[in-house]
C-alpha cells in the first residue's frame, strides 16, 4: 500500500502523460492537420479533458490530498503537495460536462477562426464567440462559487468572475494588483510614445529590400534559435499562423511564420519562442511529470520570452551578432547597415496588430484587451458591442481605426475563441518581469552586451536558469521575482528601460 | 442506468477516443519528432497503453460483456458486441505490466533501429530484439494460456504460440491455414520466377533518366492519389523511413519516400497506401468508434492496398493514364514510353529488399519470414540464428545472398523489432485476396481497363465499398470473401493473375 503522497505522485504523473497527448495534439492542429480532422480531433479532445479532468477530481484524489498534509514531507514534496491542491482545486470546481462542453468549443471556434478571420466576417464569427464567452461566464461562476467556499475573503457573484480567471493564468494574481499598475503604463505611455514617435520621425529609416524569400528568413531564424541554445535534437520548428511555444520537455516544438516584405516579424516570433522554450528545457529535470516542475506562471514564462526578444534582441550588440548573418543571407544592401536595422527593430509605431506591436505600444493593446474581457465577465457589455468598442478604444489608445476592418481589430487574436479570458494581461506583466529580471542580470554580468555581441548567451541562460527556471513551480512568482531582484515586481524597471533605450534617458 | 449494450457502447467509443492519440503519435513519431524526444514519447505511451489496458480489461467490462448477451439487438449490435468482446479477451490474456512493457521496448527498439540499420550494426541491434523476442514469447503463452480455458479445441503449450499471434492480426487464422496455401506459393514461385525471369532477359529495358527529383516525385504521387480518390483535405501525406498509412477516419495520414534513382519505388507505395487510405475512408461512418466499424483482418487490409499497387498500377491501362503525367513532370525521354514504363514496373528480379521486391518474388520475402518467425517463436532457433539462417533462405529462394549485409537482410523491417510477430503472412494473404478479388470485379465491370486508362476508379472504388468498406468488421474476412466472390480463398486466383501477366497465359 503506498503512503498518500507517493499515491499522489503517481496519479499526477499519469496527469502529466496524458497531458503529453494534448500538447502534440494542439501542435498538430495548428501545424499539419487537414481541415477536415477537425471533427474527429475535437472529440478526441473532449474525451482525453474529460478523461484527465476525471482522474484528476476523483474522491480518491481529495482523500489522499488530506492524508498527504499529515505526512513528513521535504520542502519540495510540500511545495508539490500544494501545486497539486490547486490543479485538484481548479478542477473539481468545474463541472466535467462543463470542461468537455468548452474544450469541444474551442476546437470548433479556433478551426472557424482559421476560415473567417482572413474573410473579414465579423457576422459568423460573433455567434462562435458568445456561445464561448456564455461559456466562460458558466466556468468563471463555477469558480468563483467553489473559492468562495474555500476562502472567506472572496465573496461569491459576478464581481468575482474575473480574477478568478486571472488567477488560472497567473496564480494569486488578481484585478486589484493589476489596476494601478496598469494605470500607471496608461499614464505614462502615450505621451512616451508621442516623443518617441516625434523623435524617430527625425531619424533616417531605410527601408529593407524586399522580398525576403521567406525559406531563407526560416533558415536564418532557425539558426539564430540554435544559436541562442535551442536544441534541434529535442525540438523542432514549423510554420504556423500564430506563432507559438508547445511540445513537451525534450521534444519542445516552437513555430513562427515569415513574410517575405518583413525581416524581423518572424526572427523577433522566433527569438520570443525561444526564450518560451528555453524555460521549458531548463525547468528542473527531477521534478518532471509532477506538478512543481512546471513554470510558475504564465506571465514569468512570457518575462522569459520578452527576456530574448525584447531585452537582448533590439540592442545594438544583438545587431552586431545578426547583421553579418542578415548580409549572409540575403546579399549586401546599403539598408542592412547595422544602425539601419537597429532603428527597424526598434521603431516604435501605433499599429493594428498586437503581435507585431512594438514594446512601448504592446502594453496598450493589452490595456484595450483587458478591459474588454473585464466588462465582457461583469456582463458591462455584449459580444454584439466589441467591434465598436474595440474602434474606440484603440483610436483613444493609439489613434488607429478598426471600424469594419475586424481582421485586423478584434478578430486578430485567437485567444478569446479559445476561450481564454484573464490571459492576456500575463503579456505585460510579463514585459515587466522582464525588464526588472534584466536590470539584476545586467549588474552580475559586466559583460553583457560584449557577449551578445559575440553570439555568446551561455552566462545569460546561466543565470536565467540560477534564478528561474531551476525553481519550477517550487516558489510563487512574487518569490522568484524578489530572490532574483530583491523587490516584487515595480513599473519603474520597464518605463525606465524604455526611457533609456527610446531617448537616451 | 444504461443498458449493458449502451454501457459498452460509450465504454468503446473512449477507447476509440484515445486511440485518435495512438494514432497521431505514431504518425508523429515517424514523420515528425526530433530523436531527444524518443524517451518521453516512450514513456508517454505505455502509460497511454496501460490506461486503455486498464479500461479494456475491468471487472465492469466482463461483467456488461455476460449481461449484454442476454439482450435483444440487431445483428449490427451483436457482431459490434461479438469484436468487443474478442478485444477484451485479446486484452485481458496479457498482463497490464507486460503490455506497458513491450510499448516501452517497442519505442526504444524502434529507434534504435532507425540508427542501427543504416550503420548495418547487427551487434548492437541483436540483443535489442532478443529483448522484443523474450517479451512477445511472454506474451504467447499468457495468449496460449488464456485461449487453453476458454477453447477446448486449444492446446496449452509451446506449440500454440504461433497462432496465437497469427490471429491478432487475421482472426481465425492460423499456421494450419496458412501452411497448404504456402506450401503450393513455394513449390509454384521459383519455377515461374525463373520462367519469366528468362522470357524478360530477352525484352528491351532501357534505363529511365536519372536523377529524377525526389519533391517532384512526390508532387506526381501526391496528385495519383488524389485522382485514386484520396481526400486531402481529410488527410495528408508526408515522407518517413518506412511508407505506411495511419491516422484516423477524416485524417488519415499515408507517408512515402524518393529515390532520384528510382521512378516507381515511391510512387507504388504512395499506391499502396492510398489503398489502405481508401478502405478506411470507406468504412462505414454510423458505426465510427466501435470495435465493429474497424478493417476486419490485417490481410483483408492489406488486399486492398495491393488491389490498387499491384492490380490496378501495374497494368497497361495505368501506364496510359500515368504516362503524360510522367512527361509533364520529367520531360520528354525515349524512356518514358509507354511500353518501356510498363516494363519497368512488371520486371521481376530477385532482391534483397521485401518492399522493393515485385509481386512474383514477394511472397518468398513472406514465406523465409514466416518461417523464421514461426522457428522463433517455437524456440527452434533464437536471435543469434538470424543472419544465418536469412543468408541460407534467400539463397535457397531468391539466389540472394545476405550475410555481413543485415541492413539488407534481417535488419530491413521494423515489425519484428516493433513486436510484431504473425504479422508477415498477412501481406502474401492480401495479395491472394486482392487477386481474387480482382477476378470478381473484372466480371462486373467489362469497361475496367478502359476506365483506368482515363483515370476513372470510381466505378472500381464503388464495387470495393459495396464487397468490402461498408462490412467494416461485421462479417469474417472468409465471409466477406466468399459473399464478394462466390468462394472462400483460393490460390488459384492469384497464380493464374501471374501467369496471365508475366507469361501472357
């Protein structure tokens, strides 16, 4: 008979096998599956949630949660056994029908999505996603009825909704710790990018011949990706419509896409990926297949992606690495002097589509989207009122329209159909780790731009893997940030780097 | 409370459900994944396995299986209940352990194998599939054993073993079946090899031009599979070491491989494994996810594909219909004459290579692997007797010689390596199948060579569904071949097909 906690281990271990099949799964629906296995795939998934979803809220599992507490266990077991009540936590408070329900409707939305978000049609796509964000609602007060049962200080309604979604993305993180930071980006950012924009507009910027055979980009970003330490023996890239990270320890499998009138949209995806696998690669070895091994959060996953792309990549030392290898690739051009490319991938630009937002307009497509998606859980507003409010929003925001042009509005993202409502404020929080990660790494290392420079990123990732990755899931994120900085998490360190690096401040 | 008939209904369709993931990682496995991701993938499906395993063989199933028989059901229902419970008894024979055991071998072995065999590395690779041979003589005798008690007519034993193995991939078969019918192949084959072996040394062969593109050659597989009536956007089709043909009903997923030095290597197994798509694609869709919907005999497979490889392809007809498309992606050649093309693809020659091997020299590939096989499992010789006694075979059948060749003798199939013992002989039996049933469907359609030299299969593909897609599993192989053709299997037919082509009798 094994002791409770052993029990535990090997049930979540069986989670964590299962969980293997969803994300190859998820890989190949956005990488090679045909259209018509959309289907058969979606109940597939249904069924394996449904499966997992079973295995992971049987009474034996709360029986043995309990007895574990009682059991002398090392500071990583208990750290284990509480990443553990939440996974059980989580999902016991959803009702399995529920679970198979969403799961088989993001299947079907994200396939549509496919389809009608290059067709521009706002008209089909509006049903898929009120019938997803009825959905969440039904999810997001399951919740919330469940934690205000657990925890005195949450107080059961719709007011709740959110943070609890909030808090699935990025654990103890909540509404009220977001608000005055967000605030305070909504304060300073607009008139940063104003002068940022008034003093580029100075600056000389020689457009890229074009095109750039989009074969060749993939070539030079999959170098740039090995480079940076991405191992090609355990992993693979492809193409996909929305770049992105997933895979499994060992076999991590990064995507992005290329277009040949643009040089840095797929290597800067690129790089972001990377840095997502790198994290996953460096999570702690011992501790696969359980719950502790796995990045803390969503938004410290995503301060390791901006980490590569926004932190190292857009410097002028990184330059100095890339523009032999751009030369390599696509012959000598006046326009690929290394002071032109730096101003390129550093060229701030209110634009329309968040993936390709600089980093001083990103944090206000994710403002436009959180308040969204907040209003959309309080029942504010109406899956009917998006397009309007998403105009208004972003001509307020950065003076660009989106009135009739929902691809490129709010049809761009795919999140929402997913059903993935509380992710997108990780985005920033992530910037924001990211840029206070930085600032402790560049004081260890004197070096750090003569490395970058030499395409050499080895005490780079060392330290990256000392201060977060080896963590796993051992410590919360507020922890890690604050061993790693010696502060939790404070705005300064992200304005203050885009002063430095947007007008020499 | 359900029915025990609806209780195993939804009990199947999980199981159906979590196959779509055996299913895809397979695929994935040998098309897609990097090397460093063999040992999780491993690990990921024996714990896939043993879940199915566990659902497969509880007390619940034996339990609904007794009660269901007691109910009133269409015949539908009761062939469906007859295919559930031979796969429970099939599963409940061999001990979860041992399952997850030979799944974890068979991951390592297999890509062991895919270095090992290119280094021709016998050493190396020997004790590996002594392992797989320890682990699958285990799992006979649990077979053996469990048939014993619910069979009189079965013998506990050594002796067993074989057939026991043999009826996994073609139920109700046995090495008594199969023994006459190989028996006559042996005595028949190499006299006619030689016959025709010496009438072709006196025909004109010119040799086609290479190199001829390997992605070109697929570009023209791709598109005769299309016209075969393979659905891509229900499907795919990719390279791998080894064609085969996988994934699920709406996604099914056939894999090939080029030779520049080779036209039709690549293009006959693309042929092939459309056959196999076709079938699936037919099989009837009201009865998806249960065991009765399934291909009913890996043999009867194996018909089809060689229906479309070996008796559609390789005929005058299709050489027609193949040919200006042969120009249209090569250029013109004297070469590619329609006689000297048909030449090409009707040249029998005695080789190392099973897959590579043509229809006449085939079935001793088989037969020396069927024998070895058997020898195995009967303990009459073990792994260290292989390169021998595969050496002392070819030569006594095909003039071959292989020994200090492995990569070209013993080490060429993975099936072995993979645990798949009784498997070989399906191959020979589909192609007797495949003969016979052509001779049927020659009768119903007096058009039939027109057809294929316009490239017209529908009439072709309509008598296939009607005589054997649409019986998905409802009928035995010898039934469905009996109701098709009017008698059981009969050598003849494919004898006859040989002489008729290769000596024009």
């Amino acid at each position: 008979m094994n002791k409770p906690y052993q029990w535990l281990e090997a049930r979540f271990n069986r989670l964590s096998q299962l969980a293997h099949f969803n994300h190859l799964a998820n890989w190949d629906q956005a990488t090679q599956m045909p259209s018509g296995g959309a289907a058969a795939r979606g109940e597939a998934m249904a069924e394996l949630s449904l499966i997992r979803h079973e295995l992971l809220t049987a009474t034996e599992v709360a029986e043995q949660l309990a007895m574990a507490s009682g059991e002398a266990l090392t500071a990583i077991q208990q750290a284990n056994l509480r990443a553990m009540q939440r996974q059980y936590d989580l999902s016991v408070a959803v009702p399995g029908k529920l679970v198979r329900a969403k799961t088989q409707a993001a299947m079907a939305a994200e396939n549509a999505w496919r389809q009608l978000r290059p067709a521009n049609n706002w008209t089909e796509y509006a049903p898929i996603l009120k019938n997803m964000v009825d959905l969440v609602r039904e999810e997001a007060d399951a919740r919330v009825d469940y934690a205000s049962k657990q925890n005195a200080n949450i107080t059961a309604g719709k007011a709740a909704r959110y943070d609890q979604l909030i808090d699935l993305y990025e654990p103890g993180c909540s509404s009220a710790f977001i608000a005055p930071i967000f605030a305070r980006l909504k304060q300073t950012l607009p008139a940063l990018i104003n002068q940022v924009s008034v003093r580029q507009a100075s600056q000389p910027l020689m457009p890229l011949p074009t095109p750039l055979h989009a074969e060749k980009q993939f070539q030079l970003a999959r170098g740039v990706s090995q480079k940076l330490g991405f191992d090609f023996e355990r992993g693979r890239m492809d193409l996909s419509h929305h770049p992105f990270c997933g895979g499994v320890p060992d076999d991590i499998r990064i995507t992005s896409r290329f277009d040949p009138n643009d040089l840095f949209d797929g290597l800067m995806s690129t790089i972001h990926e990377t840095g997502h696998a790198l994290y996953e690669a460096g999570l702690p070895k011992s501790l696969r297949g359980q719950p502790v091994g796995e990045a803390q959060s969503t938004g410290l996953h995503e301060s390791q992606s901006l980490l590569f792309e926004m932190q190292l990549a857009r410097t002028p030392e990184f330059v100095s690495f890339l523009q032999p290898q751009v030369e390599q690739n696509f012959g000598s051009h006046s326009a690929f002097a290394s002071d032109n490319l730096y101003r390129h991938i550093t060229r701030v630009s209110a634009g329309h589509i968040r993936v390709a937002a600089d980093e001083l307009t990103y944090p206000m497509h994710i403002i436009l989207r959180y308040e969204i998606e907040q209003a959309l859980m309080l029942e504010q507003i109406e899956v009917a009122d998006i397009p309007a409010l998403w105009d208004e929003k972003m001509q307020q925001y950065l003076g660009v329209a989106t009135l009739g042009n929902d691809k490129d509005g709010c049809m761009q993202d795919v999140h929402w159909a997913a059903g993935e409502f509380g992710y997108f404020p990780t985005y920033t929080l992530g910037a924001l780790y990211a840029a206070q990660l930085t600032a402790s790494l560049r004081k260890t290392q004197p070096d750090f731009g003569a490395a970058i420079a030499q395409g050499d990123f080895g005490s780079i990732k060392h330290w990256l893997s000392q201060h977060v990755w080896q963590h796993g899931g051992r410590y919360t994120t507020e922890q890690i940030i604050t061993m790693a900085t010696g502060e939790p998490l404070n705005p300064d360190f992200f304005v203050n780097h885009l002063k430095r690096r947007y007008l020499d401040e």
